[in-house]
C-alpha cells in the first residue's frame, strides 16, 4: 500500500501528513473502516519526530479527518518548543 503524504510547513518545520486506512474487526460499537492519522515532522531536512497519534485507539472516519488531526498535533508540538533547546533540534525519534 502506497501512502500519500501532505506536507504543509509551520515555524520554520515541515509537517509531512498521511491517513492509513484500518479496518475495524474487533471494536465493539464501531461500524465501518476508519483512518490513522501519521505525522512526520522535519526541519533542514532532518527528521526530528515520525508518529502516529499518540491517541492510538483514536481513529477516524475520513483520511481529511485524520490528516486534519496529525497536523494539528504537530502544530502544537512545534509551538510548544519541544523540538528545539538552545536553537539546536531535539530528536525525539529513538
């Protein structure tokens, strides 16, 4: 399967988006498939976070939904500073 990646920059990052289609076998309630949201965020060409949603059980109905989602994410990790201490990038990806 091929992802489709959005990217759209904040503050000086990139925040590359994408919604991973799940389907929904074992939720009880939950009628239909749903979406992930993922979020890769990079600055300078370096990567300096590439999540999912730390609300993992969360999904969505639509890819626009869940791409919404990552984006909003990622615009409140870049402004509340944690990627960046003393102007050098914090990596929080291992």
């Amino acid at each position: 399967m091929m992802l489709t990646e959005r990217n759209d920059y904040w503050n000086g990052f990139t925040i590359a988006t994408a919604a991973i289609p799940v389907r929904n076998c074992s939720r009880e309630g939950v009628v239909g498939d749903t979406c992930m949201g993922i979020l890769k965020i990079s600055r300078d060409g370096a990567t300096v976070a590439d999540w999912h949603l730390p609300e993992f059980a969360e999904r969505w109905r639509t890819e626009d939904d869940a791409r919404r989602a990552a984006f909003e994410f990622g615009v409140g990790e870049i402004d509340s500073g944690c990627f960046v201490k003393d102007s050098l990038i914090i990596s929080h990806t291992g």
